[in-house]
C-alpha cells in the first residue's frame, strides 16, 4: 500500500528522538521559514537540482537526508556539529579559546556550511555535476539548521549526548531535550488560534497539516515579521574585513589580503586544534554562530549538573575513603555515581525561560533567515534584490 506524501510528512514520527539531529521538525521548521524568503528564480533552480516538481518543491522534503545518510556516508558524521578543546560549558564557554578546535581540519559544521556553499557555487559557474550539486543542497540545508542549536556548537560530552537528564516523566539526555523534547513541547502547546495564513503563499501548502503549523505561524506572526523584524538584516551580516585602503587589486585583492590576514591569526593562537576557515563577508558561520555559541554557558548546560547531588566530584581524601571505607558513612551513605539522582529541566527555573525568552523560536528563526540569505546569495542574480544596506541577500515578497 502506498500512503499518502502527508502521513510520510509531517507526522508525529518526525518528533522521536534522534541522537544527532536537530530533530526532523526543527530541520523542517527552519528549511520552511527560509523558503518563506528566498526568490522564486532561485528556488526553481533549487527544484531543478533536487529533481522536486515545482508544483510540489519544499526545501522541507530533503531537509533531514543528511542524518537518514550518516549510516551510509560514515565519515559525514562529524559535519554535523563543531567543538573547541578548551570549551566546557556552563563554566567555560571557549570558541575555540586557545588550544583550537577539537577533530579533523575541515570537517565540522562551519566549514561544511562554507564547502557546500562553494560546491554549488562551482555548480552554477559549470564547475560541478548536478549530483554533486544535489548532495551539497541537501547537506547545506541540514547543516545551518544543525549550526543553530547550540549544542551542536560544543563537544563537551559529545554535545550532551552523554548527559542523562529527566523532562517532565521521561528518561532523556541534554542533547535530544534540544534536538527534539523542547520543540516537540513547543508545537504541543503552541496555541490554536495561530491559524492566519502568513503574507507568504507560496509556502501555505506546505505547513498546512503539518504538525508544527500553529508553532511556525507563531514564530513568524510575533517574532519575525514583530519583535524580531529590525533584527533580521543583523543575522545576516558578516564583520567587514579591516584592511588597509592601500590594498592593491580591488576587491578581490582586498578580500586575499583579509583572508591571509586572518588564517595567520588563527594560526598565531592556535596551538593543538585544527584549524576553521575563516569566515567571508557574506557567509560568516563562526560569526553567526558565536552568540549561540555563549547560550551554552548562559543557559542550556544547567549549571547544577556540575555540583552536588547531580555530580559528585571526589577529591583524593574521598577515595581513601572510598578504598576503606568508614562506618560512620552508613548513616548516610553517598550515592554511588551510578546512582546520581537526574536533574529535571521541564521547570519553570529551565524550559520555562526558554520559552518566555522564545530562545528555541528566535534559533529556529534565525536558521530559517540565514539559509534563505546563503541560498539566494548562491542561486540568484544579484540585480534581482534589494539589497539590504549591510549587504543582505533577502527577499521579502509579498505575492
Ligand atoms: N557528537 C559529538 N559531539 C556532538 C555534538 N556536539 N552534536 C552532535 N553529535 C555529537
Ligand atoms: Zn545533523
Ligand atoms: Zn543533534
């Protein structure tokens, strides 16, 4: 029996768990806000290269490939995410800090962003294939939704994966809370009355059904086309190179000239860690991706997770202790480590600031936001927008 293209998307099976996903729906959530705004020449090349009929084109469709690939494609699976040696949050947020970045030189969630972007600018210059074109679409639209929840952004005990933490009645660990449990809570309670089709019809049929349509009217309705209106141009902008106006060779010699300035930076402080590109001045996914970065240490690795009783640090009179053991300890016994009690965060202290600060929206946002910018900086002619005044490649359209 075949089922219907609905049942196979947008179900409540997009919201189990996975342990390296942003989970099906925030990858979903953020390929359908950047749809909202990317130009309409630049998505029929988009439809073209994954072979999608235009009349049923949703950058959703394909926005989870790359984790329903990681079996397959084994050494794809540190791409996923990114982690400095130094970097230990909540007390130590280091990105990267002095000793570098943790793994193998390139192969981490910013310079997949970076790579893909330029293998499909290779493919609208000729330069590449159209299979080639099509894994590296797939794979920069997962990625800049991986590249917006923090934790993929840390490498401490392996993003949260190894985190055991209670929400609400269920057995779960740091890393799928903000993958799946938070946005799941999310679009369950998001209220019903987010109902109004958004000024953008192109994308109505396909949130229409789907489970997170009330959450993603929410987040646009009273976030990004409200609150967060004036900031979008801020989330696309990249730092202006400081370079000398003595630079010879017009842009192109200014931008060689930032770019070897820069890498001997990051070479002068690095030490044992690899090394990242450095960022461009349109596609900047260190840049964007500090801030989210700090979140960690403010809020998502809760601190008490490194203090007493949900970790017990042993120091070396503890151990004597442990070796002989003492009487007077029967009374009341220490827990054992295997023992420690978990931590709940679906609380008012925890999930309930997030949810007031709409941390989870404003991150689904601004993933939505950039990879409309990278994708109409890549697909679209430069004459077809308004420029924003820092340079933003967004299309708002009204149609
Ligand atoms: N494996 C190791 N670190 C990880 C992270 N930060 N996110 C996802 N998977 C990981
Ligand atoms: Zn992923
Ligand atoms: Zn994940």
């Amino acid at each position: 029996m075949r089922f219907p293209p609905v049942v196979a998307f947008g179900t409540l099976a997009y919201l189990v768990p996975s342990t390296y996903a942003w989970g099906a729906a925030g990858h979903e959530i953020v390929a359908t806000i950047a749809q909202m705004y990317v130009h309409p020449r630049a998505l029929e090349t988009m439809c073209d290269i994954l072979d999608l009929p235009s009349n049923n084109c949703y950058l959703a469709r394909v926005a989870t490939w790359a984790d329903q690939q990681r079996m397959r494609m084994r050494w794809s699976g540190p791409l996923h995410y990114v982690g400095a040696l130094d970097d230990h949050p909540s007390d130590t947020c280091a990105f990267p800090g002095s000793r570098g970045w943790a793994g193998n030189r390139g192969i981490n969630v910013l310079d997949g962003v970076k790579n893909t972007t330029s293998l499909l600018q290779d493919w609208v210059n000729h330069e590449s294939s159209d299979d080639v074109a099509s894994e590296a679409l797939k794979f920069l639209i997962h990625f800049v939704g991986d590249m917006h929840q923090p934790l993929h952004l840390t490498g401490r005990d392996r993003g949260g994966n190894s985190v055991k933490v209670l929400f609400d009645r269920r057995h779960t660990n740091l890393h799928s809370l903000w993958d799946s449990l938070l946005i799941a809570k999310a679009v369950r309670t998001v209220p019903r009355n987010y109902s109004q089709p958004l000024p953008y019809p192109r994308i109505e049929a396909a949130l229409r059904g789907t489970i997170y349509d009330s959450y993603v009217r929410r987040i646009m309705w009273e976030g990004v086309l409200n609150s967060w209106d004036d900031d979008l141009e801020e989330w696309l902008s990249c730092p202006v190179p400081d370079v000398p106006t003595t630079s010879p060779g017009g842009l192109l010699g200014m931008w060689n000239m930032a770019y070897s300035t820069t890498t001997k930076l990051v070479q002068a402080f690095l030490r044992d860690g690899v090394e990242i590109s450095p960022d461009g001045p349109i596609l900047c996914p260190y840049h964007w991706s500090q801030p989210n970065h700090q979140l960690n240490c403010e809020i998502i690795w809760p601190k008490e997770l490194d203090e007493p009783p949900f970790n017990v640090r042993f120091d070396s009179s503890d151990e004597e202790e442990l070796a002989h053991g003492h009487d007077d300890d029967l009374e009341d016994p220490e827990p054992m480590l295997g023992e420690l009690p978990l931590l709940q965060l679906d609380t008012p202290q925890y999930s309930g600031v997030i949810a007031r600060r709409m941390i989870l929206e404003k991150l689904l946002a601004q993933g939505g936001i950039r990879l409309a910018g990278i994708l109409n900086y890549i697909f679209a002619d430069e004459d077809e927008f308004e420029r924003g005044q820092r340079g933003a490649f967004l299309t708002k359209l009204d149609d």
